[in-house]
C-alpha cells in the first residue's frame, strides 16, 4: 500500500502543512492507522505531536479562521478541531505511570517512542507521518504491529501485565478487537488477562458497558463472551450469565449446557438482525443472550421429568432490570424490550408445540405488540436441537404461525388495541359515577376485561357495534341495569 498517496488528502494536507509551519513533527495514529492497512474507512482521526498537541491544533484553528471549531482539554493535554465536517483529535507525545489503585494516569511530555508504546495494543501502536519532505507517509512501526495486523494477532506492545494493571479496560477492548475483527489473542496476553481479570473492577460500569455493546454489535458475538468466561472477567461483569455455565447430573441425567446454548442463540440472532438498524439490533441480541438468565436459580430436579426450569421466563424478565442498572445500560424503553423478550419468549415455542389456534396467536399478538416481531426472532432462534426432525416441525410451525398473525392483524387490528367500549361509556350507560362504591365500579374492569377476553377468543371481532352487544349481555349478568336514554 502506498501511504504517501493515502495520506495526500484533507484534512492531513493541512495539518501537514500546518506543522511544518510552526516546526512540529506530527503524526495520524491509532485505530485510523490500523483500519487504513485493513482497507477500512475510519472516521475518528487522532494526530500525535511531538511537543504540545494543543499548539498544534491552536495553530490550526487560527489558520482556517472560522471554518474551525476548536475546543482545548488543557487538564488532559488534547484539544478537538471540529472542521470540514471533521472532528480530529491532537494530543502531544506523552508518557504515563499509575498507582496500582487508581485509573488515573500521571502524565508527562515524552517521546513517540514513549507514546506508542503505552497505546493498548500493536495493531493500534503505528503512526504515518505526515509532515513535507521525505518522510512524508513513513510508517512508524516501534512494535511490529503490521505483521501483527497480518497474521490477525492481539498483543500489548510492552509486558501485558503492566498493561492491564495500569488501564484494566484494555483487557475487554483485547476480547472487543479479537471479536471484531475475528483476531486471536497471543497467548501471553490472554493468560495476563486471566492474572489481572479482578483488576476490571475499578472500571466504571459505563465504560465496561460500552466495550460490551460493541462485542454485541459484532457479527458472531459468542466469541467475546466465550473470552469473557475464559479468562475470568466474566464473573465480574455479568456474573448471572456465568452462572448459566453450570450443568448438573442427577442419576446420569444433565440438563444441557445453558451457557453454551445461549451463545447459539445469540448468534443466530445476530445473523438474523445484521441488517437491521444497528442500534435496534442491539436490543434484540441483549434479549438473546438474557432469554434463559434465571434457569439457574429456577432449576429443580423432578423424579418424574427430570430436570425443569419452572417459570424461568418470568423471574429472568424480573431479573432485567437489576442487571440493567448494575450495568449502567439504559433504564428506559430499551431494556424494557428486553424484559419483555425474556418474559414472552417461551409463548410462541409453547404454542408451536401444541396446535396453532386463531386464540393463542390473538393474545401473542396482543401481548406482544409492535416488538411481536423482535420476539419471533429470537424464539425462531432459540430452536438449537440437534434432532433434525423436532427442528424441522418447530420451524414449520413458526411458518404457520406467521402467517395466521399477518392474516388475523389484517382481519382484527389486534396488535395495541384497546376495548372498542371504554371504561367511561360503560360508566355512562349505567349511570355511574366516580364516587359509587369501589365494588359497584370494579365491574366496569371486568365488562372491559371481557369484551377484550372475547375479541381475544374469537368469539366478537374487534368491533364497536359487536363489543358494545356482548358487554350489555355480560353487564346483565353481573347485575347492572342501563339507565333510560
């Protein structure tokens, strides 16, 4: 690859041309380095200067004028030019030491040598540089990141376990790379991991969530989770889904492997969702690897039928919001989608089991709403037997069920209905008022309850004039009497 020719464009020429000007050495770094040799577009561009890397961008700012943003971090020794429609980062070379209980770096001026060498990994440890002259497109390259980067290899460019000691995320971003971009990690950077895994725990969780969000975002995430359980980090970050891992034998009878299944599943999700919106996917997939979370706490051997997970759907859909806030993930619609996969996703695989009603496939609908279709992905996905023929009629069954919810949707509008009667025209007819006593206004629940059991049921369709002559025949029964008009 010719790097010369790469680099002979915005916003390098300029910045180039700028560091010449006021005397600077001065470098693109990082992930863009690494994505430009992978052929990869990147757009977060980090420049690296000998000297002050505020200067720099100071520099830059005042020779485009208005066409430049520049905000300085001077605490942390960076500054952001927003230009063109661009944001880079320019930081000064710089080295770093830690005390063993603090993330917070002590950070002096230091050489690029010294930059490099303190930056997470290899593959992210090469600069190209971009100043005139002969030099222009050298690659620097202190750690032999590039064969790296062709033999698909994760290492720390110095001893891993000072790594990960001084900035212990690097360990989740090793298993976030090697899941990304299906890398391995060296075995000496993988056994550090395993040293340091408790080292995670002065991680903020905002930080430790989002390195989980792009393992899920991934192509076959299994692998970034299998890496968290290998090297121990798991049972510091997710230690419910660890428990999963745990497989019992009573008279010669075990349950499957949970754990291994749900990654499985995951997979098969994330297959299924990699076309959709990234950020809706990523839900979904959080569904998958969540669907059979409270198996461990619900399993019981039963002499008769071996081993059950009685109500595990349900406890593990109590079970979201806890890990959610652990997590820092967001406590709003998103994890509830989650929940509510966790709690449903047993409804449609019980349903295909048994025969298919019009019934049965109404209530899913009803229950499910508009994440009726987020819930059928994973369920299809939770079929993971290896008995050719059960996969085979499961799959036929989801067919059909498919088909009779576009069919009855079509016919119903049951997805989100509503009563066509409301609670305020079954009080009017009656001639009822807020303050009657409690159990003369129960009923109107009941009247409402009913008419939505019977549109449910098949028995009305979802029709104003029809719900409207079932609940006056029901209210007879309960004993209410319709005022004059």
């Amino acid at each position: 690859m010719n790097l010369r020719e790469s680099i002979s464009k915005e916003p390098f020429l300029t910045v180039g041309a700028v560091a010449d000007s006021v005397g600077k050495d001065c470098y693109v770094v990082g992930g863009y380095v690494r994505d430009l040799l992978m052929g990869i577009t990147s757009k977060d561009i980090d420049f690296v200067t000998v000297g002050s890397g505020i200067e720099l961008a100071e520099a830059m700012a005042a020779r485009e004028g208005k066409k430049a943003r520049l905000t300085v971090f001077r605490n942390f020794g960076t500054a952001h030019l927003f230009w063109k429609g661009q944001e880079l980062e320019f930081v000064g070379a710089r080295r770093e030491s830690y005390q063993r209980n603090s993330r917070k770096p002590i950070v002096e001026d230091g050489t690029l040598e010294e930059d490099l060498s303190r930056r997470d990994f290899t593959i992210n440890a090469m600069a190209i540089c971009i100043n005139g002259g002969e030099r222009n497109g050298e690659l620097v390259d202190l750690f032999d990141g590039l064969p790296d980067l062709h033999e698909g290899l994760i290492r720390t460019p110095l001893d891993p376990d000072i790594t990960f000691s001084d900035d212990p995320l690097r360990m989740l971003r090793a298993i976030r790379f090697a899941t990304k971009l299906g890398f391995t990690i060296v075995d000496e950077t993988l056994e550090a991991i395993t040293r340091n895994a408790e080292r995670i725990t002065i991680i903020s969780r905002e930080r430790i969530a989002d390195e989980l969000n792009k393992i899920m975002k991934s192509s076959l995430p299994s692998i970034g989770w299998s890496l968290l359980s290998y090297t121990g980090l798991l049972k510091f970050v997710l230690p419910e889904l660890e428990a999963l891992k745990k497989v019992d034998t009573v008279n010669g009878r075990s349950h499957k492997d949970n754990f291994d299944h749900t990654l499985q599943v995951l997979d098969k999700v994330a297959m299924k969702t990699r076309d959709m919106d990234p950020e809706d996917a990523l839900w979904i997939r959080w569904g998958a690897l969540l669907h059979d979370i409270a198996k461990p706490v619900t399993k019981r051997w039963d002499e008769k039928n071996g081993w059950t997970f009685h109500n595990h759907n349900f406890i593990g859909g109590k079970m979201i919001p806890k890990i959610f806030r652990d997590l820092k993930l967001p406590m709003n619609e998103k994890m509830k989608l989650v929940q509510k996969l966790v709690e449903l996703h047993m409804r449609p695989i019980a349903l295909v089991e048994d025969e298919v009603t019009d019934s049965a496939v109404r209530r899913l609908l009803f229950d499910a709403g508009d994440d009726v279709e987020a819930l059928m992905i994973l369920c299809e996905a939770d079929i993971t037997s290896k008995n050719a023929e059960k996969v085979k009629r499961l799959e036929n069954n989801f067919r059909l069920v498919r088909k009779k919810m576009v069919e009855l949707e079509e016919r119903d509008r049951i997805r989100n209905f509503q009563p066509p009667v409301n609670g305020y025209e079954i009080m009017e007819i009656f001639g009822m008022k807020p303050n009657d006593p409690p159990e003369q206004l129960m009923k109107v629940g009941t009247l409402k309850t009913k008419v939505k059991d019977a549109i449910l049921d098949g028995l009305i369709h979802n029709d104003h004039e029809q719900a409207m002559e079932y609940m006056l025949a029901e209210a007879e029964k309960l004993g209410l009497i319709k005022v004059k008009e």
